[in-house]
C-alpha cells in the first residue's frame, strides 16, 4: 500500500500543526464544569505543568527528585557515519542500529540519520543502549517513513515471518532478547505489546523529522486489531516533528521494565512535540508521565467503529501525573456527523476485568487537555467515555472543595479549552 494512498489526509493536515494551534475565538469552559465534562480552575490548573510532569524520576513508590528539561533538538548539521538509504552505508534501521550499538565504547549518544525513503521492516532498540537519536534525512516527515502491517491478532508464527522474514534478528544482536519475548510466545496471538513497528526501550530516545505507520490500517475490520505504530518504555523520551498513524492503539507511550515486565511503576517521562497523530480506538494509550505539546490528533472514521476514543491512559493511583496536551488541536474527518461523536478518551482499568475497579489499587487515569481546540466531530456534553477493560462509568469530581487526586472520581480535566 503506498504512503500517498492512506495518509494524504494526514500530509494535508501536518503543516497546520507547525503553525501553532491556537485560536482566536474564547473559550466558554469554566470551572467545575459538569459530572460529565470536569473543568479545572485557574488555579487548579497550574498545577499541571510541563515541569511537574517531568520533575521527577524512578519508582513511583520512592519517586526521586530528577528534574528533566528537555534539551533543543537540532541534529541537522550533525557528521554521522550511520546512515540508512539505498546507497548509503546500511539499507535498513535495524541494520544501522545494530552495528551502532555494538561499535558504541561510551555512553555517547548515537546518531542515526535516515535518508528519504519507505522502509518496511520493525525497528527495536534496546534499554542497556547508549541514548539513540532517529533522525529523517529529508525536509518533511512524510518524506521517511518507517512501516509494517502488524495485528495484535496474528499468532506468534505468523508475526515472526512478518518481523523476521530474513532472518535479519540474530542471536547475539542488541535486540535480540526484545525479539524473542514475542517470537516465543505460546498464545493463539501475540497481543498489543508485540504488534509495534517501532519499538524503543532507550532511556533518552529521540525520533525526529519521520513517520512511523502501522499499515494494517483499513485491511481488517472494524474488531479489536490493535496496530501499534510506535511502543515507547523509557525514560526522558522526545518525540519531535514526527507522524504516527495507525487505528487501535497508534501509540503506545508505555512504561517498564525489559527484565520483569511485571515491574511497571517506574516513572517514564515523555514529550511529544509539533507532531501529528492519527487513529480510532485509544490510539494514545499507556502509562508514562507523557507532555503533548503542539500536536494534532485526528480521529478517522474509516474502519467504522462504533465508538472513537483518543487518549486512553491507565496512570497508577499513585502517581498524580500522567498525560498533559497543551496548544494542541483535535479534529475528526467527515464521518463524524449525524449524531456520530468522537470521544476525547476515557480511563484504562488495566488488569481489572475480573474484580471490577478497586478504588487505590487500579490504575486511575490522568489526564489534562488545555489551551487546545477541539472540533465539532467531538461529543461537547460527554467527551469522556466509559473505562477501557471493566466500563465503569465516567464520573467527574465538581465539588467545591475537591481533591483532584480522589480515586473515587476519574481524573480526566480540561482547561481553557476552545
């Protein structure tokens, strides 16, 4: 399936987000909003900051103050040797990123530029990696794209003829053991954590100037196939002038650990910034402290879902951050009419299907979406839905003296929204 052919939308609406999303129409919300669309105050606001979503790091549990500001990226005039392209030095990723790890005699980050291009094939880069930048060699990020059709629904034969059809992951190569957790599975389908095109478990991974695309796209039916773009589980992650389009589950902004995946309360910080994302079911979805800054998410009816949700976090109760959108834009295309509603997103009640939610023990989702537009293809009354996992009903905290951390209430907010 060519690139033009199912993201034309998507290259149409990219340059919008560089021009900054900010309106000039007022917004009307005010504070506390309703049981069905909670609304922060001024005050209540600042404390969902870009700072206090990053000024921390570790275990959720014995958090340490780890303030992180992100640096400025410009790797443009950067002398790398690897290159990826068809007559550069390495003709895939994985190929650049495997020899750049084992060459690597120092923590120093590696630089992989990446040349205009298709590149059809899985990229894993591993967490005991030197901090690893992809960079796209080319003037836009449509012009790079990295991408496969992966299923969370195929089996575990089917996904190692799809992610290894040459024998490209090797015993002894860095992100072997990351291939082998999903190649050796036993289960009738490989599930949403293997079904990633790109799959980073860096500590300061960065992408740049690309797009990342599941391509399973519009060839399966409107179930629950989950198509991961990008996977992400470290730390002080950037995510910058990049596109991800998939459908279910585009973007899993994840947090744990490669050694014991059961270890999940370690905090990954994440920023996201002048990015374009596109899907239908949760398709930014996961556990990370993660800051969307400048982004447009575009919600595509093409599948003909019932139901479209955009941001599904599943936060630990403990833990009083989890996604922030900031001078961001929501949009949906032309098949949301008619009564026909988007959902901003709703709660992920991760591991709970059988006891129901436990109230500071389930994950809790937070959210916050402010000083960003949302379109008319978005339910205005009710723009959270029911929790992913056990449907528990969303239920907003208005009163006067709330505590916005209450796990009694779902902590999804917004603010000065337009």
């Amino acid at each position: 399936m060519s690139l033009t052919r199912y993201s034309a939308l998507a290259v149409l609406c990219f340059p919008l987000v560089l021009q900054g999303c900010t309106s000039s129409s007022a917004s009307h919300q005010q504070a506390p909003g309703s049981q069905t669309r909670p609304v922060l105050s001024q005050s209540e606001a600042q404390n969902f900051t870009q700072q206090h979503y990053f000024a921390r790091g570790g275990m959720i549990a014995r958090a340490q103050n780890d303030p992180w500001t992100p640096e400025s990226l410009d790797f443009n005039s950067v002398d790398t040797p690897w290159i990826v392209g068809k007559n550069a030095p390495y003709q895939t990723v994985q190929q650049a990123v495997n020899t750049a790890i084992k060459a690597a005699k120092s923590h120093q980050r590696i630089v992989i530029k990446i040349l205009p291009g298709v590149y059809e094939g899985t990229v894993y880069i591993p967490m005991d990696a030197p901090p690893v930048t992809l960079l796209g060699g080319g003037e836009k990020p449509e012009q790079v794209t990295i991408q496969l059709a992966l299923d969370s629904m195929i089996s575990p034969e089917v996904w190692r003829k799809t992610v290894n059809p040459n024998a490209q992951y090797q015993p002894g190569d860095p992100a072997w053991e990351m291939y082998q957790t999903c190649a050796t599975k036993t289960a009738a389908a490989v599930a949403t954590t293997c079904a990633a095109v790109l799959w980073s478990q860096n500590h300061g991974f960065q992408l740049m100037n690309l797009s990342v695309v599941n391509s399973l796209l519009d060839t399966v039916d409107d179930g629950p196939h989950q198509g991961v773009a990008l996977r992400t589980d470290g730390d002080k992650v950037q995510i910058e002038n990049v596109r991800l389009i998939g459908r279910q589950d585009t973007f899993f902004v994840n947090t744990s650990d490669p050694k014991n995946r059961y270890v999940t309360d370690r905090i990954s910080r994440v920023l996201v910034k002048d990015s374009y994302i596109e899907g239908d079911v949760d398709y930014v979805f996961g556990r990370a402290n993660a800051v969307f800054d400048n982004v447009h998410f575009h919600t595509v009816s093409s599948r003909q879902k019932n139901e479209a949700f955009v941001l599904a976090p599943n936060t630990l109760p403990d833990n009083p951050y989890g996604f922030l959108v900031k001078n961001s834009r929501f949009t949906t295309d032309a098949g949301f009419k008619n009564g026909y509603f988007a959902k901003l997103g709703r709660a992920w009640d991760q591991g709970a299907k059988a006891t129901g939610y436990v109230a500071g023990k389930t994950s809790n989702s937070q959210a916050v979406i402010m000083n960003s537009t949302i379109d008319g293809g978005y339910d205005s009354l009710s723009p959270w839905g029911s929790a992913a996992t056990t449907a528990r009903p969303f239920n907003g905290n208005i009163a006067p003296d709330r505590n916005l951390n209450d796990v009694n209430f779902n902590r999804l907010w917004e603010f000065n929204n337009r």
